[in-house]
C-alpha cells in the first residue's frame, strides 16, 4: 500500500527476488473495499508507507495480522504505531543477490494487480513475472522503437498494470531511464518535461484532455516529449492535443490488466485502437442491452461486421492452464465454450469494439455495469454495497452516466431513503468522503419512493440510465456533487445548463 515512490520500484523487485509475490494495493480503496482486496490475496505481511497508513489502521481491527506482520516506511507524520520500521530492518541486510533469484521462473506470479472487472468488488488479476519482459520487448521494441537515451516519465499509480507493468517494463528492457512523479499533474506536466528532459510518457484517455484544457505557456513550446503510449484517446482529442503540441508520435492501443490483447494502432489513425487482424482476437455479434450472443443455425456465435458493434473476445490456446484472477472461479464466469467452432474456448472481455471499413477497429464502450471514471475501473455493486450501509438508505442503485466534455461515465446513485430518516445532505456528504474513493463518489443522487425491480427482484437499471440526469424527464429531485466544496448541493435547470455547457469542473 504505497504512494508512487523509488522505494515502489526497490520492494517489489526485492519481493521477486526471494520469489514472493506483491499484491499492488489501490491506495484509494478504504474499509469494506479495501478489507476485501486484502483478504482475497491472503497475504503473509502488509508493507504500507505513511501516506496509506491512515487507511490501513482504520481497517485494522477487522485483519488478523499480528503488528510484526506489518512494514512501515516513510512514515513522515511520525504516525504512532507498533508496527516494525521497515527502512531500520534494511539497514544491515546484505545487497547480495539472494540464491533464489536464479531458481525463478518467467511464468511463476510475480504480481496480483487489482481490477473491478465488469461487477462487484475488485478481483487480483495474475500477473506473471513475464509480464515485464514481454511488455518491454513489445512496447519498447517493437512498436516505439525506445532506447536507452529516453527519459519516460511515469506519473500514473504504480498499482496500475500501465505504469508498473508497460510503463516500468520499458525502461527495464530498453535501458531508459524513469522519471517518477508522486501524482499526476496537468498544471506542472509540460514544467516536468522540460525539467527532466522527458522523450516518451504513457496515458490514459482522460490525461490528454487535462493536459489540453491548460492555459498555454512557454514550457510547452520548447518541450523535448517525442512519443506517447496509451490507451483510451478520443479522436478529437487526440487531434487538437498532436496539433497544438507538436508531438511526433501517439501509439494508442487496447489491452487490460487481465492481460488479453494486445491491439495496436501502430498507423497512428486518430480514433482507432487498432485493426482486427490479431489471430487470437475475434469480434462477436451481441445484443448491446442484454449481452447475450446471436447464433447461427448451427449454435455458433456470428462474427461481427464492418459497421457492427460486437463483444471483444480472445481465444485461449491452452484451457487446462488458464488462470486470470487468484480466484477460479472468477476466471470460469469469463470463459465460453464452442463459440466458432466445437472445442474452442474464449475469454470474455467484456469491452464492446466497433468494426469499420479495412478491418479498423474503434472503443464503443464497456458492457456491464462496471464504468471508468477519472482513469479507474468503478464497480457499482461495490459502490451500492457501502451506500446501503448507511442508516438511512434503504436500497440504492448506482450507475454511470456521460457529462460532457469528459471522458468516461460518471457515477449516479438513484436512492430509496428511509422516511423516517429522509436525505441529509451534510451527513450524506461527509459519509461519501469517509468510505469512497474520489473517483467513486456519485456525481448526482436522485431520490426516489421506489426502485423499480424485475420478476426475479433485481433492481433494472436500463430506464434510470437512459433518463440520466435530464431535468426535463425527471421530476425526482437530484443532487450534484460540487468538488469544491465537498457537499451534495441541490440539482436544478441553471445547474443542468451548466453542466451541458461544459462550464462546471466535475
């Protein structure tokens, strides 16, 4: 549980080396999620610096580790604490290379990356010791021609597979040197360029935006930034972002922490992700709503084509050895059986792809409940599932829903309160900042006397998407989460307005 650091790059390295594995915490998980993420790891000992150490001893009392099972580090807020002082043990233990290091293997674990996947809480994706190499030799090598005199500045969470996995492989295998930033800042990206000398960054679709939607300065007109890597860029981004800041290279592709893929743009064609050329990858044809498959009169599963939206799907060569998640049997809920073909087997992405002209391929959206926001997986039955703690919601849905001008879906709660209790926006608000990350924090939360349910008792979600928070189909009341002062404040038509003018920083 560890802020970006050097020290991130140092302990992980040094836990492969004994052949341990490091389960990367998001470090803004809190209670119930947080509880969750750790316990599905069933971890030996909890390494955690000062930043996160707030977090971790507030979940303490619901862990079983005995306080020398727990390593502190940059602890700079002298936070009291019993636990051992992880930078005193190091003092006097060998630099040597232990002997284990030689007997590891590319294929043993080496890392459990943390997804929300399409629903509930989030699952540890296996994340082989390869990983690295093979991300290195792909990305660096093959497709952005790296090498050892680039500066690749990495200002994405080390918990995430770009940074530690793509980002970091890079600069192992290619030799270049690393820029490490705390936290990602717009206000001080093209500062950070010019200071570091940086050739080669990585994103994700929203950071271009910010880094865009910046005052112009002189930092940007003499930058030495060359190539990009990333995922997530729309199309007019991309264009006005290559435009005003001259960058020479912008590699787009498509691939998960799940490691399935990867899709290429190596044309860099503004907008696409790829072409549908890969020989494991296959496009399907599937109801948008429901997520169920069309068939062929055989029983098979139709191939999508040019101008269709199908599911992404990659085949497995060997079934009897596939694992994703630490748990099975999240993996088996993601695999599907004859699919083209009788014996053939197929992992389900869950992403929905739309097929143009020459084999293109685009992002449509993601199937599911699950939604990004602020450059993270947001699972909603996680999100519902802390709501429906509080003591006066009685049942809650969450979904996600488009702002303009932003990249993602953001997070929209529609909530039966209890009567008795009614809604309270002070108490409400200073409950979402206590239990959620930022990223999870509704946007807008409506009000209402019912949730409408199916035969089965689920909550249906399909009407409550497509009203949104349009106050002209709405008599509900809503409530809008303004980040500046931390506080549900009423939702109405001037707000509405603004919001679809683009004029409120969500």
């Amino acid at each position: 549980m560890m802020e970006n650091s050097p020290d991130y790059f140092f302990i992980t390295t040094g836990i492969n080396k004994i052949q341990g594995i490091s389960a990367l915490s998001n470090i803004n998980q809190r209670r119930q999620a947080l509880v969750h993420s750790i316990k599905i790891v069933n971890p030996k000992y909890i390494i955690v610096d000062g930043d996160c150490l707030p977090n971790l001893l507030e979940i303490l009392e619901e862990l079983d580790f005995k306080k020398y099972e727990i390593f502190i580090l940059n602890n700079s807020d002298n936070i009291q604490t019993d636990c051992i002082d992880l930078q005193k043990q190091l003092r006097d233990i060998s630099t040597k290379n232990p002997s284990t290091t030689q007997n590891s293997t590319m294929t043993q674990i080496g890392f459990y990356i943390y997804t929300s996947g399409t629903t509930g809480l989030p699952k540890a994706v296996i994340i082989e010791n390869q990983s690295i190499t093979w991300n290195g030799v792909f990305y660096g090598y093959s497709i952005t021609q790296a090498n050892s005199n680039d500066i690749i500045l990495i200002a994405h969470p080390l918990y995430h597979s770009l940074s530690i996995c793509t980002a970091w492989g890079i600069a192992v295998y290619m030799g270049a040197t690393v820029a490490l930033s705390k936290r990602f800042s717009a206000s001080n990206f093209w500062k950070d360029v010019q200071k570091y000398n940086i050739t080669f960054t990585t994103y994700v679709g929203e950071i271009p935006r910010y880094i865009l939607n910046q005052p112009p300065s002189d930092f940007e007109k003499t930058h030495t930034l060359k190539k990009m890597l990333g995922l997530g860029l729309r199309k007019d981004i991309w264009i006005k972002f290559k435009q005003r800041f001259q960058i020479e290279h912008i590699y787009e592709y498509y691939s998960s922490t799940e490691g399935y893929g990867p899709i290429v743009n190596i044309d860099e064609v503004p907008g696409m992700i790829g072409r549908n050329n890969i020989q494991n990858h296959a496009l399907a044809k599937v109801d948008q709503e429901t997520g169920e498959f069309y068939k062929n009169k055989e029983g098979f599963y139709i191939k999508s084509e040019p101008g269709d939206v199908g599911m992404s799907l990659m085949k497995i060569q060997d079934i009897q050895n596939f694992r994703k998640y630490s748990n099975k049997k999240k993996t088996d809920e993601k695999v599907i059986h004859n699919v083209f073909e009788e014996g053939d087997a197929y992992f389900v992405t869950g992403d929905l792809l739309q097929l143009h002209g020459n084999m293109w391929l685009s992002f449509a959206d993601r199937f599911g409940d699950t939604f990004r926001w602020k450059g993270e997986n947001v699972s909603p039955q996680e999100v519902e599932n802390i709501l429906n703690s509080h003591d006066s919601i009685l049942m809650s849905v969450v979904y996600g829903v488009e702002i303009p001008n932003n990249e993602g879906k953001a997070g929209m709660a529609a909530i039966k309160f209890d009567l008795s209790l009614g809604f309270k926006a002070d108490d409400i608000s200073r409950f979402v900042i206590e239990v959620l990350p930022k990223y999870s924090i509704p946007i807008f939360i409506r009000i209402r006397q019912q949730l409408e349910v199916t035969g089965s008792n689920k909550i249906k979600k399909s009407n409550l998407r497509k009203e949104g928070y349009n106050l002209n189909d709405i008599k509900d009341p809503i409530y809008f989460w303004d980040s500046l002062i931390k506080k549900y404040i009423q939702f109405d038509s001037s707000k509405y307005q603004e919001i679809i003018n683009g004029k409120i920083k969500i």
